[in-house]
C-alpha cells in the first residue's frame, strides 16, 4: 500500500523503525484485548485513516490533568493524534481560537458533523442552583451538556471527574457535581483514573476507527479492555501479599524490598484498571512501581470510598 | 505536602529533598516548553503564514538563528507539505478560526514556518520530558510519590533510573537551550514594542528549590518581594503579610482575611462589573496587588544579584538591545519564563550530581517517620512554574480544622480588593493598544504571557463605540 509505505517512511524520519511500530501495534492490541490477527489492521488504522473523526471536548469542572494526559500520549504522539487521526474541533486548551470565535467554532462544528462527532467531556457537571457553580461563556456546564452531548455520535467521558464526578464531588459537594451521564440522563464510555492513561483513550479511539463501534463495557460503563482486572491481580508485588511481606511504614526495610502496600492503605484489591500492565508515560512507571499506595482513582466516589488513602480498607 | 511537614514538624532527608527539586525542576522545563510553543507561541506566530515561506529561506534563517538538531530545506519542506495536506483536508482542528492573517502578526512567512516545525517538534518533547516525572514520581500528570516525610520511590534510586533521568533531561535542556531560546529571541526581535505594553507593578515570589535544609537561605530561586518596580528595595517576604478580599467575589461578605483565618463560603451570583464578577478571591501582600510567576522570580532574582540569573538576563537585553525597564512587559514576562527555564534546568544537573554522591556513599534514606499532633499549624510556601504557591493549614484533634492556599491565578487573576484597586492582570490590560476589537489578539498576548490556570472571562470596551465585547480567552 502507497499510504502504508509513505506513512513508514514517515515514521523512520522521525526515528521510529517499522518494528517498534508493529511492537506498539500488538500491544496496544492486546490492551484492547483483540486477537494477534488484528495487528496489521490496528496498524492500518494508524497508517492510512479514511477520514479524521471529528472530535469535541468539552471541558467542565477539572484541572485539565485529563487533556495533559492525552498530550503524553507516545506512539502515535499527539501530533499525529491531531493532526492525522483525529480531528479535534473544539479544545479550549489548545484550540488556537478564543474568545467569540471559540464559541463560533463549536457551534460551528456541532451544526456540521451533527450525530457524527465524538463528544469527549472532561470534567464533573455543577448541578446546584441550576449549575451557576461554572460556566463558559456565559453558558453553564449543564446547559452545554444538555446542548451538545444528545448530537454527538458517542459521549467518551475522560477521567474519573466526568465519568463520576471525581473530587469537585467529595462530600460535602457544594456545587452538587456529578458526572456528565448523571448530569444530564445519559449513557457514557467512561476511561476513568486521575488522569486516565492516555493508552485507553487511543486503545478506545482505534477500536472505534477499527471495528466502527465502541469497545465492550463493564457496568460502570469502563472499557473491559482496560477496567477488566483489579490492580491487585495483575501487581508485580502480588506475591508479597499472598507470602504475607507488607510494609507497614515508608522509608523501612520492607519498602526497600518492594513488599505489599497493602497495609499501608493500598486500594488495589478493589480497583479496576490496568495501570500494573500498561503503566504511564511510554511504560516507565505507575504509582505502585514508585513505592506509594494505589489510591483508587478510577473509582466512582474515590475521594470519599478510598480514604484514608493511607490505611488499609 | 510542606505545609503538613511544617505543622507535624518533620524535616526530610536529603534524598527526599534532592528528588523532589528534580521533579519540580522538571516541571519547569515541561510546562514552560509547553506553554511558550503550545498556549502562547500562536499569539505570534501565524501558522497559515507558514504556507507561503520559502522552505530554502527557512532553513537558512534557522541555521543563522538556532542550532537545532533538526532542520534543512527538505525536513522545512516537509513540515509545510504536512500543513499544507492537514490544510487541504479541510478538518482544521485546533487551528480552526482563529486570527490568522491578523495585521498585528509581524513575523515573515519563514519564520513562521520555523516556529511551527518547532511547534510540533516541541509536541513530541514534552510526551518524553514527562517522562522524568514517571522515573521517581510514577506517572505524569500527577506523580505519586510525595508522602509528608519524602518520597516513596526508594527502589528508583538505581544507575539505571537515574541514567534514564539524566538522558531525558539532558534531551530537554538541549531542546530549551538550541531551540526555545533561539525562537524566544527571534520572535521577540519583532515585537520589541511589546516590551512597554503589558506591565504590572509588584512583584513576589515565594522562591524555590531548597539546595539544604534551611529555608529561605538557601533558595535557589530566592524568595522577595519588589514594591513599585524598585529592584534596589527588594526586600524578604513574609507569609503574615498576606491577605485575601472577597469584596468583589463570589464569596460571603467577611473582612480581608490571612489565610491561617481563612474562609471559603462560596455565594453564586451574576457578573456585576462594579459588584462581585470572579470565583477568584484577592490576595494581597501588605494590602497591595503582586504580580507573581516567572517575571516576578527573575527580577527578584535579577534584584538579589543571582549570579545565574543576571548574567542570562543582560545577555538577553543586550541581543535584544532594549533597556532593563523593558521588562516590565508582556514580553519582559514572556522572556523570563524562557531564562528561568535555562537556570533551573542548568541547575537540575548539579542536584542530580549531588543525588549519585549520596547513594554511591551509601545514603539511600528517603524518608523521616513522624507522629501526627492533636494540634498544628503550618504553611508552606513554594514556587510552582505559574507563580507563587502558599498552603495553610490547621490541624485540630489530628484532623485539618482549616485548609487554605492562594495559587498563581489567583494572584494574577484576581478581581479588585476591597478599596477597589485592580489585580495584576487587569492592570497589565490597561492601555492595551487593540486594532480591532472584534479581534482582540493583543488582549491574548497579555493574559496568555501569565499562563493563566483558568477559562477567564474578559471583557472589552471600545471607546470609539463604548461597546463592551465579551472575550474568553482559552
């Protein structure tokens, strides 16, 4: 294929050799869960995209850790995201408009690919006093979840402050956030972690380009691909737990052995995600590798459930 | 983090300190690479403009300018064929919109192609610069290896982390030095004017990056304040000298208050130009506005005669050659987030130095035990890549009574006080030339050069029509 080759060659210019390419391809294929046959088609999908899939995000209540996260993102990094598989429409981080023009564009973009666009929503929804706790020009986060979200052809809800709320939602809630699929009546896909890895959104986005559908849920609506197992069944240091190694203090003998976090106040054992296999930035670390206790974040209500974030559950 | 170690009174180990000065030194260098190419740069650069350069010319221009490790006609070529396709396709994404073609845009189409091959060669960077976050922190954003008494991240105190760590950070330090500088400089080369535009009053940094256990003294980013743009009176700052209104916030009425007393009850209202109008409340520092940030840190620094600091600032003024008072400005705050960058990064290779030296001797301690009080109080101040961080808190029957910090943005961004003065930024938008005022893109240059943390409203009145036009700036 023409495209393939140029997109190869592309590749190598930018010092990536068509093997660690097809390495990242089977990975990330195995993220998603697919069969190894499905390599050469996640590949494709990179290679030679039929049309950019135009993307909204909107962003609400959060502290644009989410949209951090997908700029990490390496293999395919965000250039390309943005610039060859993806077209992101409306961005207010990066978008280079502001202002009225901003707001032109996102109606602009949501008159013209109308039931096609990929919603993408970052950030919990104030609900209280009709939501005057946040707004975008002049608008509130409800009312733009009401006015957007129903056009999209999906609503992807990125990290665990749109999926659930996340931490504007810790008791007492004073703004009354929620998630925007409570918010406003729906159903999202919701990639949840503080941040969320930005593998699940790209494994989400090809299985989308891919198969031309959504990945399979769990019942929190988490891609089963990613939120499939709990950290503590897929940790590096399940065996101290099963032996019965804990740390019980930081800075201990025990720590320098890398033993169980357990005791002090893991929440692996009741947290779904898959930070242990795929880990964060190009595979160098996730928390528990560095020594310091899963916090549970891609849980609904983590900042109340989970804590205290150091003593055992 | 500081703040609880300084209630609990707990001192950390050297180790402890000496990775999370590695860490916040690697925010730096990731955050302001991410805001002069990504938030800023296209409040100067117009990337449409890139389509017309001449791909020789640029490549020549670049050579002339910046010691890039990529660069040559062909790879130019390429950078504007990719644009050029991204343009054709008709899906402008991101660049939907937005001011291009501008009068106020003053760099020639070469220059323009230059910055936005740097543009993207920035994109990729910064994925790897996180990188350093995830080696002791275990992820970016959000590391998670801070625990009040150190870190965490004992098992990465290994050769092989350690070599990775310097291997990044030496990627990023070449980047900012051969390529973000350069284009600093080139870009700003054009724009000279903006070197009386966009200017603040006061200025106060918290300092940063502790080199021993004593605090302030050893700040390698020293703390300060400067009152009335006089650099021979800069004096310490003191944390019992700030206050925050709420007159004009969306906040229960109260008295201007320390943060140790602070209150947060939130009031929700309308905009009410001469009422409340911001979530921001209005910090103070002795009853007057600051400007915190990069800016702020480099003349307090500059002030102070950091040795570092002063001669990367003389350079720049003299290649630019414009006078010290020049940087008081939008591009006075756009430059000294770029020479901070260098200093700070520059000095992350001594800290790491220091960090072999003390496990080699067999120092592998990164963390002091503590007992939590039935009472406390404490602050911690820091100096985070926006400005100055301040976090008080109070701790009553071993729970936070009170919890309290005053952010960047909030400094820079917030509303009047209650005697009605201005903050820094609205103050800086004052006699802002705006050519045309549906597009504002110079109102833009001011607001972004703070790297604001917020969506902020804006509003603009146009004197010919007294019209106020509502801007958002993103």
């Amino acid at each position: 294929m023409e495209n393939e080759k140029a997109f190869f060659d592309k590749l190598e210019q930018k010092g990536v050799s068509r093997r660690d390419f097809m390495k990242y391809c089977t990975f990330l294929t195995a993220t998603m869960g697919l069969s190894s046959s499905f390599v050469p088609k996640v590949a494709e999908v990179f290679a030679a995209p039929k049309e950019r899939p135009p993307v909204i995000w909107l962003h609400f209540g959060e502290c644009t850790g989410c949209s951090e996260a997908l700029l990490r993102s390496q293999y395919p990094y965000v250039d390309d995201l943005l610039l060859e598989l993806l077209s992101m429409e409306y961005h207010e981080t990066i978008m280079a408009a502001a202002g009225d023009q901003a707001e032109e564009q996102l109606h602009n973009a949501v008159k013209k690919y109308g039931g096609k666009f990929i919603c993408i929503v970052e950030g919990a929804v104030a609900t209280k006093f009709d939501g005057a706790y946040g707004k975008v020009g002049g608008k509130t986060f409800l009312q733009i979840a009401k006015d957007i979200c129903p056009k999209a052809a999906a609503v992807i809800a990125m990290g665990t402050c749109a999926a659930y709320g996340g931490i504007q939602a810790a008791a007492p809630n004073p703004g009354g956030y929620v998630g925007v699929g409570e918010a406003i009546g729906i159903k999202t896909l919701n990639i949840t972690g503080c941040p969320p890895n930005p593998l699940n959104f790209v494994g989400t986005i090809v299985n989308y380009l891919l198969l031309g559908k959504l990945p399979a849920l769990d019942s929190l609506g988490r891609p089963l691909f990613a939120f499939g197992k709990t950290i503590h069944d897929q940790c590096q240091r399940r065996s101290h737990f099963e032996n019965n190694e804990f740390v019980l203090e930081f800075g201990s003998k025990e720590a320098e052995m890398g033993y169980c976090l357990y005791k002090v106040g893991c929440k692996g054992p009741d947290t779904y995600n898959n930070c242990p296999t795929a880990k964060f930035n190009d595979g160098t670390s996730w928390p528990v590798q560095a020594g310091h206790p899963c916090i549970g974040c891609s849980e609904p209500a983590f900042w109340d459930k989970m804590t205290p974030f150091y003593e055992p559950s | 983090m500081r703040a609880v170690e300084n209630a609990v009174n707990v001192t950390i180990p050297k180790n402890a300190r000496i990775i999370r000065n590695l860490l916040h030194g690697a925010q730096f260098q990731h955050d302001h690479l991410v805001h002069f190419y990504h938030l800023h740069a296209l409040d100067w650069v117009d990337i449409v403009s890139a389509l017309k350069a001449d791909p020789v010319k640029t490549a020549a221009l670049s050579d002339n300018l910046s010691n890039a490790s990529v660069g040559g006609a062909v790879y130019f070529k390429a950078v504007q064929q990719r644009l050029q396709t991204f343009v054709d396709s008709g899906q402008l994404g991101p660049f939907s919109n937005a001011y291009w073609g501008h009068p106020e845009y003053k760099l020639p189409p070469e220059a323009n192609l230059m910055a936005s091959a740097h543009y993207i060669e920035a994109l990729k960077l910064q994925a790897r610069t996180a990188r350093l976050h995830a080696i002791f922190g275990g992820k970016n954003p959000h590391p998670q290896s801070l625990v009040v008494g150190g870190i965490t991240s004992v098992n990465d105190l290994s050769p092989e982390r350690i070599a990775e760590f310097l291997y990044l950070w030496k990627e990023t330090q070449e980047f900012i030095k051969n390529v973000y500088i350069p284009d600093l400089l080139a870009v700003a080369s054009f724009y000279k004017d903006w070197g009386a535009i966009g200017g603040t009053t006061n200025f106060m940094a918290w300092g940063e990056f502790p080199l021993t256990e004593k605090e302030p003294d050893s700040l390698f980013m020293p703390r300060g304040v400067i009152m009335k743009r006089d650099m021979a009176g800069v004096a310490m700052s003191q944390q019992e000298k700030v206050t925050e209104h709420v007159t004009h916030a969306w906040y229960e009425e109260g008295k201007a208050r320390h943060p140790f007393e602070g209150e947060t009850k939130p009031k929700h209202g309308d905009y009410q130009p001469g009422g409340k109008y911001s979530w921001f409340k209005a910090p103070r520092y002795d009853g007057v506005s600051c400007e915190v940030g990069p800016l702020a840190r480099v003349l307090v620094a500059y002030a102070k005669g950091h040795a570092g600091i002063k001669a990367l600032v003389d350079g720049t003024l003299k290649k630019l050659d414009i006078p010290v008072t020049a940087l008081f400005s939008t591009l006075g705050r756009t430059a000294a987030r770029g020479l901070e960058t260098v200093a700070i990064g520059d000095a992350m290779e001594g800290w790491l130095n220091e960090l072999i030296e003390n496990v080699k001797n067999g120092d592998t301690k990164t963390y002091q035990s503590w007992t939590m009080p039935d009472k406390g109080m404490g602050y911690g101040l820091n100096d985070v890549p926006r400005g100055s961080l301040g976090h008080w808190i109070q701790i009553e029957n071993k729970k936070i009574k009170n919890y309290q910090y005053v952010v960047p943005s909030t400094w820079n961004f917030g509303p009047r006080c209650e005697k009605g003065f201005r903050g820094p930024v609205e103050e800086a938008l004052i006699g802002t030339p705006i050519a045309d005022p549906k597009r504002p893109i110079e109102v833009l240059r001011t607001v972004h050069s703070f790297d604001p943390c917020v969506a902020c409203g804006v509003h603009i009145i146009d004197p010919a029509s007294n019209e106020v036009y509502k801007i958002r700036v993103t």
